[in-house]
C-alpha cells in the first residue's frame, strides 16, 4: 500500500504538475513570438485567438499557485463574511495582495530573455488579472483587450509566483516566514562567498523559458 503523502510533500508534487503546465504555456508564446515578432507587436494592435487562449489558460495557474503559496504560508484562503463565522473564498488579487503585504513580489525584476524587457506585473490593481476576469466573464466584448503586452504580464505574473513558490516549498516550516521578506531576496552581485570573501559570487538566477528573475532568497 502506498504511503499517504504529507502536506509538504503534497504541495511540491502539485507545484510539479503545476510547473509542467506552465512549461507548455511559455512554449505557446515563444511560438507565436516567432510568428508575429515583437518588432511588430509595438507599431500594430494585433490580436489573435492564441492569445485569447493563452490568457484564458494563464489565469487558473495563477489561482492555483498563489492558493498554493498561500497555503504553505498559512495565509487564510476564506474571508470571514458575517457575525456568524460564515465564510466565502477569498479572490485571487487579494491573496496576492496578502503574500506580497511586504512587497516581496513587488521586488523581483522580472526580464524576458528573448528582449530584454522588464515587466511589473505586481502592480496595486494588477490590470492584467482584471483583463483576464473580464474576458472570461465577457468573451465576445472583451477580447480585443486582450494584446501581447497584457498576456505577457500575465505570463510575467506566472513567473514571479513559480519563483516564489519554489522557494516556499523548498525550505523548513520555520523559514517560510522569512521567504516573504525582501530583504531577504537580493540581486546575485550583493552576495559575497562566506568561503572567501574577497571573491563575489554569482548565484544562478531564477529562469524561466520565458523570463529571469535577478532576485535570489539565500536561506
């Protein structure tokens, strides 16, 4: 008989699948980059269904990898809605807002590797998950607000949450707390070899097919 899993163990086999499945996706837009360029995607408003699909395929992993986190950091995923205890799940944005109360995502300088370019995904009002609620509740009226930039802060988002959860499930219970702190994730170069401190090291970034993260937790 196979031996229950425990809850640690649990949520790093689901980062796995979930990891996968994130996998695949960066695949589709590296492929519709080589069909439609990024030179093109800033001189035209060019949309498409893949990046309707994209988008549409992008927002349920971003709900399971913060409900994830947000587990492993023992963040309520209910609200308290009356004087009765009765409950209702919180959304999405709120719980990012939760796991990020100390900026710890707001942090990280999330870059494509195929341009160069920054996205902030980890915004207040995180534009890119109200697009995505839109377009789901809305398909036909809310498509053509759907572009290439707006997915790939999406994606971008995707990213930085994976980065996030990677770490959260990597350490001890007793770390967890510390993995939400900022000052705790720093670019490579500040980092110095508690072997020989006269050479810099330079830790491996957090990567993506898509993105780098040059922010890195030493715990």
């Amino acid at each position: 008989m196979q031996e229950k899993m425990t809850d640690d163990e649990s949520l790093r086999f689901e980062l796995e699948n979930l990891e996968k499945l994130h996998v695949d996706l960066e695949k589709q837009m590296i492929k519709f980059d080589e069909i439609i360029p990024y030179e093109r995607q800033t001189t035209a408003k060019i949309f498409s269904p893949r990046l309707l699909n994209m988008m549409l395929a992008c927002g349920p992993q971003i709900e399971s990898v913060t409900k994830l986190i947000a587990k492993r950091c023992k963040i309520d995923l209910n609200d308290v809605i009356d004087d009765s205890g009765n409950t209702m799940p919180r959304s999405t944005p709120k719980l990012i807002h939760e796991i990020n109360s100390k900026t710890v995502l707001s942090g990280f300088e999330i870059v494509t590797k195929l341009h160069n370019l920054q996205f902030t995904p980890f915004t207040l009002h995180l534009e890119w998950w109200n697009k995505y609620n839109d377009l789901k509740h809305g398909l036909s009226t809310k498509q053509f607000e759907i572009n290439y930039a707006v997915v790939m802060d999406a994606l971008a988002g995707l990213s930085g949450l994976h980065c996030l959860a990677k770490k959260v499930v990597s350490v001890s219970n007793e770390k967890v707390e510390e993995v939400l702190e900022p000052k705790n994730w720093l670019r490579p170069e500040h980092f110095v070899s508690r072997d020989n401190l006269d050479r810099s090291i330079r830790p491996t970034v957090w990567e993506s097919l898509l993105f780098r993260i040059d922010r890195i937790c030493f715990l």
